[in-house]
C-alpha cells in the first residue's frame, strides 16, 4: 500500500475518532482509540516506536519515539494541544529522515475543527 493510500485511511480514522470525542482529551486516549480503530481496517500499526539515531558511526539509542508507524511506511504523531507550535512540523521531519520515511502527517486533536489539526509532513515523497 502506497503512503499516501495509508494516509488517506488515517485521516479518515482521526475525522472518526475527532467527530465522536471531540477535542480536549489526553493524547493517550486518541492512540489508543486511533491504533484500534487502524487495525479494524486491516492495517499494521506500532506505537512508540523507537527511532536510534546515527552519529559518528555510532548508532545511539537516545532517538525519538514515533506514536505510530502505520504499515512501516507512514510516521504519525499526534498531539492534543490548542494549537501546535510550528516546531512539531520540523521536528516530525527530522524524524521522517532519521527513520529513512517518506511521510508523516502531523494530527493534533486539540484544535476545534480536525481539517486545522493535519499537516502533512514530506521527506521526498514523489506522487
């Protein structure tokens, strides 16, 4: 499955999740809501997933965690903020190159509408 077809299943799945629950909940309970609600649609997902980072020759073990890897091709981090500060959006592509993908997408459940709370985040993904 092609990142942007997983993405487009995420999406859809985070509309879901933000039109039952509303904004204003832990970033906890949308993980776990969102990863159930992935694999009911037939779609592999890990949470917290660990990302090492090279340095010097040296692969090191202080890396990042991703909320979810969706298919092993897709990063997504989720927050639940009122707005997300633009760093996220940085950050999640220094994390897309650390973890050699093409894309992630940003969902922060805070914001009052999901359609603000998506970004799509891009490391040289080609249509």
């Amino acid at each position: 499955m092609h990142e942007n077809a997983i993405a487009k299943t995420v999406v859809d799945v985070a509309y879901q999740i933000h039109t039952t629950l509303g904004p204003g909940l832990l970033e906890s309970v949308y993980e776990v809501v969102m990863v159930h609600e992935l694999r009911k649609r037939g779609l592999r997902v890990e949470c917290q997933v660990p990302v090492p980072v090279e340095w010097d020759g040296i692969v090191l073990e202080v890396g990042f965690r991703a909320d979810l890897l969706v298919e092993g091709k897709l990063i997504v981090e989720l927050k639940s903020v009122e707005h997300a500060p633009r760093v996220v959006k940085k950050q999640l592509l220094t994390y897309l190159r650390l973890a050699d993908r093409r894309l992630g997408l940003l969902i922060n459940f805070g914001e009052e509408y999901i359609r603000d709370g998506i970004s799509r985040v891009v490391n040289g993904l080609a249509g």
